[in-house]
C-alpha cells in the first residue's frame, strides 16, 4: 500500500462501495514455499455495522487448503487506473511519470461458509445487473447438476481486522495541474474513469 497518507482513505461505506463496484479481488495467503493467490469474485456487504466479504475457490486450489488451515488472508481490489504524463502538470518543472488509482485492501481470517447460499446471492446480485434479462438461476440446471458440481467448491466469509483503501488522484499536485492532469485524461479512452473520479475531489 502507497505510504503517503494523503492518499489513504478508510471510511468502510466508501471502500465497501468501491469493492461492489470492482467485484474482483485478489485473495492472498502465504503459503508453506512461496505465496498463493487467485482471483474471485467478492460480495461485500455490512453485517450488525461490520463488513463481510465473501468469495469461493476451486476445492482443488493450494490457497483453499491454506486458508482452510486458518491462514490469514489479504484481498486487494483495483479500481479504475491511469497512467500520468508529466507533460499534463502544466508549468511545473521536473516532474516523473506516475499512476492515479484507486484501490482496497482487506485482511483477515477466512472462514468457511455456506457455498450454496453464497452462489445463490451471487447469481441473484450479478444477474439483477443483466436486466432486462431473464435472470439465471440454478432452477435451469439438470437435476443433480448442481450438486455434483458443488463438490468442487468451497466458499469463505471474510471479516477484516483491516480494511484500507488507496485514492490517489493527484491530491499532492496544484490546482492548475490537477486541471491539466484531468484534461489530459478526458481526451484518453483509458483515462475516463479516472478524470471522472478526480472531477469529484474539490480542486
């Protein structure tokens, strides 16, 4: 995580939202050679006022036998990103290349739970965003189907004993670069998101 505090953000509303609208995350563990990790899906929500993440993993995968173990787990989300050209700060002399970003990081122990019911509130979360759609749900499998495939699949809820997030966005630049900085972006496809997000921090 970027050290400078400036760029720190730790309100749970804003990271939790900041997960459900970049759902994918990276689960981390050491593992007993070398560190293990793999992407998944998360859903993230507050429980009696605490967030819970929750996420599944291939029964087969060396993670899922770490975490089951009680290995303590990190998950890191990206948001949207972009490079920054020095070009764009304007007057400013003698400055480097650098990356606006937003991001999350969670940590702590990862418990087993329900699979069924998490891939359910998966299903219904992910296919409500597909609407007009009919939505899929495991009603349209063969009988048996789902269940046998539940045998390869095991879920985890996730209850952070940190929860911290990364808004750099040129905080630490003037008011005349971050402007420069956000126009340069706009007239990128891959900077959209990016101006976007700077555009709602008070210049």
């Amino acid at each position: 995580m970027h050290p400078a505090p400036f760029f720190r953000e730790s309100d749970p509303e804003t990271l939790l939202a900041r997960i459900r609208a970049y759902p994918l995350g990276l689960v981390c563990a050491n593992g007993e050679v070398a560190p293990l990790a793999a992407h998944t899906p998360v859903l993230a929500d507050m429980e009696t006022g605490t967030p819970r993440l929750r996420f599944h993993l291939s029964a087969h995968n060396p993670l899922t036998r770490r975490l089951e173990s009680g290995a303590s787990a990190l998950i890191v989300f990206t948001g949207p990103d972009a490079y920054i050209s020095p070009d764009w700060y304007g007057p400013v002399p003698d400055q480097v290349p650098t990356w606006n970003y937003l991001s999350v990081e969670a940590d702590g122990a990862a418990e087993p739970t329900d699979a069924t019911r998490f891939l359910d509130d998966v299903s219904d979360h992910f296919e409500g965003l597909l609407l007009p759609k009919p939505p899929w749900t495991r009603a349209k499998m063969a009988p048996g189907a789902f269940e046998l495939m539940l045998r390869g699949i095991r879920a985890f809820q996730l209850t952070p004993v940190r929860l911290e997030g990364i808004t750099k966005l040129s905080q630490n630049k003037t008011t005349e670069s971050r402007e420069g900085v956000i126009e340069g972006l706009s007239a990128t496809a891959g900077g959209l998101a990016i101006a976007q997000e700077m555009r709602k921090l008070p210049l």
